[in-house]
C-alpha cells in the first residue's frame, strides 16, 4: 500500500511539472515567438523588406540573402540610432521596435516567405545629415516634431557611428538615442512649466511689473540673470528668459506646485514611443524659500527632462 502511494505521489509530481513546463513554454512562445523566428528565419533569408524615410530613401533592407543598410554613409551615420542596427545593439531603433511589421511575423504562421514588407517612417534622413552635422562632433540630440501633426521629421543623437564600418573603438554612448532613452538639465526651457503654474496659481500676473537688476539674492546665495532687464512685464520677461522673474516666480508659488506642473506636463513621467519606453524626467522639490528652488523654476538645480517629452 505504501509503495502505491509512493508511486502515486511521485506521478503527481511528474505531471505537475510537465503542466508548468507547459504554461512556462507558452509564456515565452507568445512573448518571445518572434524573436525566435527572427533568429532562424533571418539566416536564411526568409525576411523580406525594405524601412525607408518619408522621402522614400532606403535606411535599411533585407532580402535576397543580405542585410544593408543606406546607400549614403551620412544617411547611416545620421540615422544610426534611429535605424538601429541589425544586430539589435541599439534596443530602441526602429529595427527593433518595428520587429513584427518588418518580419511580417504571425503567432500562428510565423513568418511567411516571400512576403515583401516596405515601412516609411516620418523622419527625413537629409534632415538628421543636416542636423548631425549642425552638432560637429558634440554630444547631444536634435528632435524636430510636426506640432500639429506629431509626426517625428528629425531625430538624431550624436556621437553616431556608421553601422556598415563601424570603428573599433566606439565612442561613448552610441547605443543611447539621447532622444529618448537620456533625460537632461533642461535650462530655460523650464520656464515655460513655471510661467503654466503662474498664469493658473498667481492673481494679477499680467498686470504686475517685474525688475530684473541682474540677479536676486535668495537667503545670501546669488541667483543670477544673463543680463539687466529692468522693469518688465510677464510677456517681456518671458522674451528676455529672464532668471529673476522666474526665479522669483518659482519661490512664489513654492515646490509643490512646480512639482504638480511638471508631472501634469508629462515631463516626469515615461511614454510610451512605437513600443519604445522613453526616459522619464526628474522635478526635485526643495525647501521654501531656498536657492534651490528659485533655480529650479529656471530649468536648473536637479531638474531633468527627456527631449522626447
Ligand atoms: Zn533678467
């Protein structure tokens, strides 16, 4: 009797384990299914299709036994985080997030052969050659959007490097779209988070007058202006970017507030990009009355925002 409970125990066991192998495999076959596919199917060159920009220039194809990328070594060079790379290094280009449609992969079908896949995106590569060259080798990023239509026509992240010649020392940062995976100091930018707060917060605002004499002092510590605005309203002193008003702003309305503003702006929180997550940005609340917040209404102090957002 014992040695039949032994055994049935020991079925027991067998079947549960085959039963969360089970649910474990159909987890990672709906999760991973297409990178699966992508790995077997692109060596042998069932993938085909052709990303271009909204020009029509080809940024990368595939097909026919190979992998190639623009025609133009400015264009792959320009476009290098965007596009991303063959070999996924960069996670967040357009290789990478446009996967399934590129692959023309199917849950059930995987990826039929022959079919020919031609995806435009928004961007304009002689934009980002324009605007990679416009940054001379410095480190940064340049996004030009469509307001109305939200369309992305530039998006360049520097230092950069040519995919189909890569160097053999890479420079910092080059798998980084700063675009969207870096948050940075947003300088005065911010201004416009604090001028939102005190159009909504501060009475009077457009009646008041402002006097900038090139710096306020705050508790002892110096908050300085780039220049001598004198007396100025709201309007011109958005013009001037003027770090007193603003400065002066931010302690009215205090930490909170601003605090509140950068969350409703979405500038603190992540977003979502064609399945990209983009950085989120920063808003550290410093005491009443400090320094720290009066620079923190100009877009400095540990204020930090994703270019994306
Ligand atoms: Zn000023």
């Amino acid at each position: 009797m014992k040695k039949v409970s032994l055994r049935a125990s020991f079925a027991i066991i067998m079947a549960l384990l085959v039963i969360v192998g089970l649910v474990v495999y159909v987890f990672r076959f709906v999760k991973d299914g297409e990178k699966w596919a992508l790995y077997f199917d692109e060596s042998t060159s069932k993938c085909t299709y052709t990303l271009r920009d909204r020009d029509g220039t080809v940024l990368a194809k595939m097909g026919g036994g190979s992998r190639t990328y623009a025609e133009s070594s400015k264009v792959r060079t320009a476009c290098y985080q965007l596009i991303g790379d063959f070999n996924g290094n960069v996670g967040t280009g357009a290789l990478q997030s446009f996967s399934r449609q590129l692959s023309g992969y199917n849950i059930f079908t995987g990826i039929e052969e022959g079919e020919d896949v031609d995806l435009k995106l928004t961007v304009d590569a002689d934009l980002n050659v324009k605007a990679y060259e416009a940054l001379n080798g410095r480190s940064g990023s340049v996004l030009v959007a469509n307001y109305k239509t939200g369309e992305l026509l530039c998006m360049v992240s520097s230092p950069s490097i040519d995919p189909s010649k890569p160097p053999s020392t890479l420079p910092d940062g080059v798998y980084i779209n700063r675009c969207i995976s870096s948050s940075f100091t947003p300088g005065s930018i911010f201004k416009l988070v604090t001028l939102s707060a005190a159009i909504e917060n501060i009475d009077n605002l457009f009646q008041r007058t402002f006097t900038c004499n090139g710096s306020i002092d705050v508790k002892g510590v110096t908050v300085t202006c780039t220049g001598h605005h004198g007396n100025q309203s709201i309007e011109q002193a958005l013009a001037n970017s003027c770090n007193c008003v603003f400065g002066t702003l931010a302690l009215e309305l205090g930490a909170d507030t601003l605090g509140e503003y950068a969350d409703k702006l979405g500038l603190t929180s992540e977003h979502k990009l064609d399945n990209i997550t983009t950085a989120a940005g920063k808003y550290d609340k410093d005491e009443s009355g400090s320094a720290a917040l009066a620079w923190s209404g100009i877009g400095q102090y540990n204020d930090l925002v994703c270019p994306y957002s």
